[in-house]
C-alpha cells in the first residue's frame, strides 16, 4: 500500500509544488522575500477572492474567454477552408502556399501596430490578432494531414467510385482528422498568448488587463492571481480539446491513443 | 469474353516493363497473373481496374460488369468499425445495407467482429473484412493483387477456399495477381505467366483439373515443374527462343 502511495503520479507530481508553495509561504511571512516584491500565497489567494466577491473577476475572466473564442473560431474556420483547399488542390498550393509561408515568417505580435492603426483599441483588433495567431498553426496542420494521407486509402475511395467532393468528405477529412485536432490544440495554445497580447496592447477589462493594473498600481500579487489564472484557463481549455481529440481518434492505433 | 486485354504494355519512365500483353478471361473464369516481383503483374491488374490509365494497348470490359478489387493489404479504413467499412461501397438505405453486409461478414466468417475497429484485427481477419467489403457491392470481376501474400501458411489456405466456396455460390470472373506457383495452381483455370524484360505473355497454362483439387496432386506437382523450369530459365541463361515458342503456342 505505501509502496502504491509512493508511485500514484499525481501524488508524485504534486509533491514538489506543495513543497515549494509551503518554502514560498514561509519565507514571505518571515520577511525574507519583500511583499511588494513576491507576496506569500496566502495574500494573493485573498486579493483573489476580494475580486471575486465584487464580482470583477467573473467579468474579467468571462471576456477574456470571449475574444478568445471569437478569435479562435474565425481563425480556425479560414484555416480549414483555405487549409483544405491547398492541401487537396495542386493548383491552389501554387497560389496561395507561397504568400502564406511568406505571412507565417511574420511574428504575429508583429502585426499589433498595424492592428490598432486599421482598426483601433477596440474589439475588433483584438479579435484580428487572436484569430491571425491561432490561423497559421491549424492551417499548417490540416495542409500537412491531408497531403499526408495514405495515398492506398485514397485509391480504395476511388475504387469505390469516389472523386471530389465525396472523396474529401469520405476519406480525405476523416484520415486528417489527427492532424487537424493537433493542430486545434497548438492553436488554442497560441491564441491565449494572443489573448495576453491583446489585452496588454489596451483593454478596460479581462485578464490581461489585470496584468497591466497590477503592474501599474504596484500589486504583484494581482499580477501573479491573473498569471495563475492564465495558466488554469489554458490547461483546462486543452484539456476539453484532449478529450474531444481522445473521443474522436479512438480508433487509431498508436502507443498514445491507448494510454 | 469478359475482359479482353490488347497489346497491352507500359512503361516507368524510361523503362518499358511490359509489351505486347493479349490475354482475355471468359465469364466466371479464373485466371491468375503469375510472375516474379517487378514484372508487372500487377500493373495489369490496376490498370484492369482503371486506377491506372497510363497503358499502351486497349483494354475492353463487357459494358455494365461491377469490378471489385481486393489489395495486398487489407486497407480498412482505420476509423470505421467492420460493419461500417464492409457497407462503405454501398449506396442508398443504410439499414439495408447493414443488413446485406452482415450477410457477406456472416461469409467470412467475421460475423461476431462487426463493432470492432481495424486496429483490434489480426492480419487474417483484416483480409477477411477487406473480401467483404468488395464482395458485398456484388462486383461482376473480382480482381485480387496478391490478396493473401502477407499471411500466414495457414491462414492463407483458409482464404483460398474461402475464395473458391464464394466463387463456386457467385460464379464471379475472377482475376489473380500472385507469385505463388501453387497458389496459382490450385485456385484458377488458367495459369498465365508474365516473363522478360520486359514482360511479356511467356505462358498461357489451362488447369484442367476439376475442383475440389488435391493440394500435393501429382498433376499439379507436372505443372508446377513445368513453370518453374520457365522461371528458373530467366536467372541462368535466357532462352529467347524457347519463350517466343512457348507464346506462339500459347
């Protein structure tokens, strides 16, 4: 039994956590670190809960999730239609690959300046840069699923009489699917960064507001409730696209899929 | 004639692999494409199937046959179960269709594995569910590229006569693709043998031979030696003469 206790992996892996927030905790209280630098746990998890009490957090944390999701949806949907269309078409991929490569080597923060000259500080901008972030990941991904799907299961589709639109539909999207929901996932990591971005670029409200407020009132430890944050919205966002990834590729036959 | 195949050749690239091809199958024959790896066989048989349209030649297929092809892999298609990819050839009314299947999978004898997935069969039942799936859309000209190559011994001789038990219920034409002498032997009616550089028709061999055959039969065993003779001849000295004989007769 204690040797089952020893090795459970959550229990494992939360050891060093627990440790370090209790060092952390400690240390704070008996003045090593300097609060107005790093304060203790204690006191963020109350600054925490002062914002929730007002009600703010709610709000902060509902429109970040919001343009993030809007940016998502917009740049994932453009992803599969070009995504598709490129990676079906010969012709397409002459036209449109080489100006989308050229667009990738763009660092998309790189867009922020211009984002906000088009468009102002608004909604809009913030939703442009979002989607342009998740686009090119989940465009690169369904591009290199469908080029890579097995040229033997296209040839059993055609034997079957199938060509265009019912060969995409049939056997082309269902084999890329891996490659697809990789690329969802590597999207939505993206787009929180975007979302970061976003916000810090001038926004009223939302997570990376708080960051900026915090920075700007000299309360790191609203900063560091707000990086918390981050970290558990995108892992609990991920962690519903893992599920959806594992529900619909259980058929596939890798050491992943059966761990 | 069913299928009749004229001046057939084709070439990769420079290469010319085959020439002057004739051979035709009558209705519910069954001919095998016998060769070493690399003569072609096989490219005959896809270009049989249309999924090769790059022959010299002519090709002529009775209007309105079905032709169903089987792989040397099973290719199922990994995200369907073994129901959804036997009735994947299938169009219309869904339930019926699943109903039909069921009838072809009870055939092979994959009746109880209709809910699993690809990944859950071995080889020999992947091959089954694959027969099936092409027998199901009830095809006029099976075409099969070396269907039971990667199988056991065992397993093999179970899908030969599960090919013959189907062909003897549905009297399809059925054309072979295999490097295996005695499997050519024992299922088919017609033995032809593909051979030079490039291949060309060495041998056209009628199997007359009733069914059900004899695996060891002393017959066979004549045919088989004859044949091999022939193959053996390719690697030591070539015997040009003897092919363009064996040909003309054929």
């Amino acid at each position: 039994m204690w040797k089952k206790l020893r090795t459970h992996p959550v229990l494992l892996g939360s050891l060093l956590p627990i440790l370090l927030v209790a060092a952390w905790e400690i240390m704070s209280r008996a003045g090593i670190i300097p609060a107005y630098q790093l304060p203790a746990p204690s006191a963020i998890l109350s600054t925490v809960l002062a914002y929730v009490q007002d009600g703010s957090l709610q709000n902060h944390i509902l429109l970040t999730i919001y343009r993030l999701l809007v940016g998502f949806v917009i740049g994932t949907v453009a992803a599969i239609l070009l995504g598709t269309l490129v990676g079906y078409s010969e012709l397409a991929e002459k036209i449109f690959d080489p100006l989308m490569q050229a667009f990738r080597s763009i660092p998309s923060l790189a867009w922020v300046p211009l984002f906000i000259l088009w468009m102002g500080i608004g909604e809009t901008s913030k939703v442009t840069l979002i989607a342009v972030g998740v686009f090119f990941p989940v465009y690169l991904n369904i591009v290199d699923g469908i080029r890579g799907v097995d040229r033997k299961l296209i040839e059993v589709g055609r034997m079957y009489g199938l060509d265009g639109v019912a060969l995409v539909r049939r056997i082309i999207l269902p084999a890329s699917l891996p490659s697809f929901l990789t690329g969802l996932r590597s999207g939505l990591g993206l787009g929180w960064m975007f979302v970061v971005a976003a916000e810090i670029m001038g926004a009223s409200q939302g997570l990376g507001y708080l960051l900026i407020l915090g920075q700007n009132t000299y309360a790191p430890d609203v900063i560091i409730a707000s990086i918390f944050l981050f970290a558990l919205l995108g892992k609990l966002t991920d962690w519903v696209l893992k599920l959806i990834q594992k529900r619909s590729l259980h058929w596939q036959d890798t050491a992943l899929a059966k761990r | 004639m069913t299928v009749r195949v004229q001046s057939f050749g084709r070439r990769f690239g420079e290469k010319q692999v085959l020439q002057g091809v004739d051979f035709s199958v009558g209705q519910g024959e069954i001919v095998s494409l016998l060769g070493t790896s690399g003569c072609g066989k096989s490219t005959v048989l896809r270009a049989l199937a249309g999924l090769d349209k790059d022959y010299e030649g002519s090709i002529t297929i009775e209007p309105g046959q079905r032709i169903g092809f089987i792989f040397q892999e099973p290719r199922l298609l990994p995200w369907k179960t073994v129901l959804a990819n036997t009735t994947f050839g299938l169009k219309g009314d869904k339930q019926a269709n699943e109903e039909k299947a069921r009838r072809y999978l009870e055939l092979v004898g994959l009746r109880e594995a209709e809910k699993l997935y690809p990944r859950e069969l071995s080889g020999g039942m992947a091959q089954r569910a694959a027969i099936a799936r092409a027998l199901v859309t009830e095809p006029d000209i099976l075409l099969l590229d070396e269907p039971f190559s990667a199988l056991d011994a065992f397993t093999k001789m179970q899908l030969q006569e599960l090919l013959l038990k189907i062909w003897e219920e549905i009297r399809t034409t059925i054309v072979l693709v295999t490097h295996d002498i005695d499997e050519a032997l024992y299922l088919s009616d017609r033995v032809l043998l593909l051979q030079g550089r490039p291949s060309t028709l060495a041998r056209d061999l009628k199997i007359a031979l009733s069914r059900p055959r004899s695996r060891g039969s002393a017959s066979l065993g004549k045919w088989k030696q004859d044949l091999l003779d022939l193959l053996e001849g390719k690697d030591t000295a070539y015997d040009y003469s003897l092919v363009a004989e064996v040909g003309q007769k054929a």
